[in-house]
C-alpha cells in the first residue's frame, strides 16, 4: 500500500525501492513486480520497465493490466506496432471478462 502512495505522490524512486525489495523478498507475488513495472515507467525508464514485464509474464502475470502497461511501455519507446497489438489484447481481455461477468461466471 505504502508503494501505490508512493507513485500517487509522485515519488516513483521510493516506490521502486520498495517494490524491489518487496519482490526480492515474495518473488511468488507478480502485484510486487507490477509496482517495480510501475515505478520504472513513472521514472521514464521504458526499456527497464519492458524488461520487468517480460519478468512478469514468465511469473503467470499476464491479464488484463499487463496488456494495459504493456501497451503504455511500448508506445512510450515508439515501438507503434507492438503498442498497438498490446493494446488489443488489452480490450479483448476485457470483453471477456464482462461476457464472463454476464454469463454468470467469474471473471
């Protein structure tokens, strides 16, 4: 909790401090990483960050919010296509999990 105020307030090198040794000492837990993902591309160090993701998803990290930062990542390094294709499957995971949510099941 403390890392998201952290970044709220604008300090993303405490944030980063945190969330590293936070994952250092969890590795199991991907929201730890997602903050160290967070905090790097608050800090505009996109190549950093995309290095994280690609940590993360090898965790299982991999949702809805993963494609979102992804997707941010990429097109801060003007890689258009690969932000683009990010992007996508960002709104198709939503779709599903409200189709999901309207069939009853979870999403």
């Amino acid at each position: 909790m403390l890392g998201a105020l952290f970044l709220q307030q604008g300090m993303p090198e405490r944030a980063l401090a945190l969330y590293a040794a936070l994952d250092a000492e969890e590795p199991a837990r991907p929201e730890h990483l997602r903050g160290v993902v967070l905090s790097l591309s608050r800090m505009g160090r996109h190549e950093q960050a995309l290095q994280a993701l690609d940590r993360l998803a090898l965790a299982g990290g991999v949702d809805a919010r993963f494609h979102l930062i992804r997707a941010q990542t990429l097109a801060h390094l003007d890689r258009t296509d690969e932000a683009a294709s990010s992007m996508r499957a960002y709104v198709d995971s939503q779709a599903s999990a409200e189709t999901g949510a309207l069939q009853g099941g979870s999403p």
